[in-house]
C-alpha cells in the first residue's frame, strides 16, 4: 500500500519522500501541480497525483488504497480539514504524522494561532491515529537569505542574538517517518529541534565558513525590518515574525525528540551548510 505524503514538493515532505522510497517504501506524492519542476524531480517510482487541500473532493484519488498519510498545515486550508479527514477514513486511511505549528502561544485571537489550532482540533476529533510535529525554526528557513549572500554578501536582520536550535528538514522526515511506520506514536505531539542553539549572526557566520568567504552580518531595528520586509510578507506576517523575536524566552531550547524517536542525534547547522552551501552561491 502506498504511503500519502503531502508537502512532497517541499523542504520536509521532500525529505520524507526520499527517506521512504530509499527504504523501500511505495510512495505516493501529492502535489497541486504534477507538471512542475519540483513534482518532476521526485524520487524515481515516486506515484505523483494532483489535489490540494482547498478542495478537499480533489483529495479522493490520491487518498485510494493508503493507510498512512503524511500532512502539512497550509494556510487557508483550516476548515476543510474535517472534511478532508472524514474523507480519508472513509478511504481507509488509520494513521496520519501531521506537520505544523504549535499554537501553544497566549494570543487566542492571532489569526494564524487560530488556523493553527482549528486544524488540530479537527486532527484530534478524527478518530484516526494522529502523531503532531511542532518543529522548531527550520535550518531552511535561512534559504531567504541566499539572493542577499549571493549579490551583496551580507545578510540584514533583526535579532542577532535570537538564539534558536534550528532543525535539519531530514531529522523532522524521520521522526515522521517512525511514527508512520512504527507503532507507539498514536496520539503524541513532537517537537523536532536541532541538537544546540545557534545565534543568528552566528549561523551567518557558518554559512560564510561553507563557502569560504566572509559574510556581513547587519543588524536591523524592527522598524528598519518592517521596511525592508514590506514586499516581501504581509503585514501579519511581518508582525507575528517581530512578535516572536521580541521574546527570547525559551528560544534555545532543545527537544529530545529526534534523539528519542529516531535513535539518532539530530544533524548540526554547520553540517547543514555544507550540504546546501551551492544554494549560497
Ligand atoms: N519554517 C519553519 O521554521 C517552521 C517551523 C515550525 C513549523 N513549520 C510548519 O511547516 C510547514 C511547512 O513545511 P515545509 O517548509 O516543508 O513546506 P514548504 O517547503 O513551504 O512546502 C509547502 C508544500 O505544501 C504544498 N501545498 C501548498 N498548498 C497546498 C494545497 N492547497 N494543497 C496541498 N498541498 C499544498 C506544496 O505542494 P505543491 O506546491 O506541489 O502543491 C508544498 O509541497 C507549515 O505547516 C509550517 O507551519 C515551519
């Protein structure tokens, strides 16, 4: 039977992807474009098929013969998850790893806390087998400073200090990965971190040492921030972003889970920039 792994065109569920198939698992790939690029570069034998998650009745043929399913929270999708769940049981569908947010954070009324929760609450009213991964900030995420690297040689932030256990896409697949595939996992919520804290100048810095160059670090104000990220992400984006690193409590906190779950220490930023180090160039 085929494993479901949606977001298979993106940084985790690429990773799952690869994890599965190079196990010898069938995979099969949802993707709201079958003709892109990224669809096209998937794993050899990988079964691509179309739906997105906005109309949950394009879910039907990607949801045949599969008893585990891989998802990701997208925004906009909130109230269609009941249905989209609904559909999958009917489908046969018994365990589901899902990939979000956690929305633990005090603001009840913050729109995106709200999507957040709403589709927990739908995960955990479905009656399916259901293991939440809350990561922590992703390695990835400083993806958005490649083009700033590669024309300036600098990047400009807020927050240098902002110290995060930033976490590897493949240690957040593989904890995935077990809780599709092994039992024990029903009903529990993961957090996958990187194995320690790194500062942002500081990962700006082993970027630089990747690439065997200096790379400037510019510290930006909140409000120099919001003008240079206005065209860039909306304004409750920008906001939520500045909310967050206006409070550094608990930031540098490492997770034991992907050392619990997957047996294994979680990979290090700097082993990260030398596997993405072209991205950077
Ligand atoms: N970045 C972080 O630091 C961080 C931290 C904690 C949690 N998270 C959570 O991680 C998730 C993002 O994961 P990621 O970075 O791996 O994703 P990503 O690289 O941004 O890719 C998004 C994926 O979602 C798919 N997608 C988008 N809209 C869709 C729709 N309407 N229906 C079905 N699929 C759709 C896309 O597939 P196609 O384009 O092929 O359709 C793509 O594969 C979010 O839930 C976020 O809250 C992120």
């Amino acid at each position: 039977m085929p494993i479901l792994v949606a977001g298979a065109t993106g940084t985790v569920g690429g990773s799952l992807v690869r994890q599965l198939v190079e196990a010898g698992h069938e995979v099969r790939a949802l993707t709201r474009n079958p003709e892109s690029e990224a669809a096209a570069a998937l794993p050899a034998g990988v079964e691509v098929v179309k739906g997105s998650f906005l109309e949950p009745q394009s879910l039907v043929p990607a949801l045949r013969d599969v008893e585990r399913m891989h998802l990701v929270s997208i925004e906009g999708s909130a109230e269609n998850w009941a249905e989209m769940l609904e559909l999958a049981k009917k489908a046969g569908v018994r365990r589901l790893t899902h990939l979000g947010h956690n929305d633990e954070s005090k603001d009840d009324d913050h729109p995106l806390e709200a999507w957040h929760r709403q589709v927990h609450r739908a995960i955990e009213g479905s009656g399916l087998e259901w293991t939440h991964l809350f990561p922590g900030e992703f390695m990835a995420n400083t993806w958005q400073w490649a083009e700033s690297i590669k024309g300036k040689g600098e990047v400009r932030s807020p927050f240098g200090d902002w110290n995060s256990a930033l976490v590897h896409e493949a240690d957040i697949a593989a904890v995935a990965m077990v809780a599709l595939l092994e039992d024990g996992h029903a009903g529990k919520t993961y957090q996958p971190t990187g194995p320690e804290p790194v500062r942002r100048r500081d990962a700006v810095r082993m970027i630089g040492e990747a690439l065997g160059t200096e790379i400037r670090f510019v510290e930006l104000t909140p409000d120099q921030a919001r003008r240079e990220w206005a065209d860039v992400y909306p304004p409750d984006i920008i906001e939520w972003f500045l909310e967050m690193g206006t409070d550094y409590e608990g930031v540098g906190w490492v997770s034991p889970d992907v050392v619990e779950v997957t047996g294994r220490p979680g990979r290090t930023f700097a082993q990260w920039t030398r596997e993405h180090a072209g991205d950077f160039r």
